[in-house]
C-alpha cells in the first residue's frame, strides 16, 4: 500500500487545534472525510502529543 505523503495528511487537519493526540489527530482527519490511506498513517505515529501540524509532519515524512 503506498503511503500519504506529508502534504496530503495536512489536508484533513487543517485547523484542529494543538496540542493534539494521536486520538485527535484521527478523529480529526475522520471528521473530515480522510481517505484510509491517510487514517492508516496516522495510525502508526507514536502515542504521544504534538504540538504543531510541523511536528506531525515530520513524523508523517519519516513514514513516507
């Protein structure tokens, strides 16, 4: 399966507010209709908070 890249994940959490879980972040991007793919992602950062759509990103990019 080919993974998201930083860019499109940005894309359905435009605006939540930080700091943000993991939980968050999901619900978030559930909320506004992500894609599996992107869900999938997000799924597989680790369990902790994030402070800035910088910070998910980064990690994203590290997936990609």
């Amino acid at each position: 399966m080919l993974s998201p890249n930083p860019i499109q994940v940005e894309k359905y959490l435009r605006g939540i507010d930080y700091p943000a879980s993991k939980e968050d972040l999901i619900q978030y991007a559930e909320n506004n209709k992500a894609p599996i793919i992107v869900l999938s992602m997000l799924n597989r950062l680790h369990d902790h908070l994030f402070n800035s759509l910088a910070t998910v990103t980064k990690e994203v990019g590290r997936w990609h």
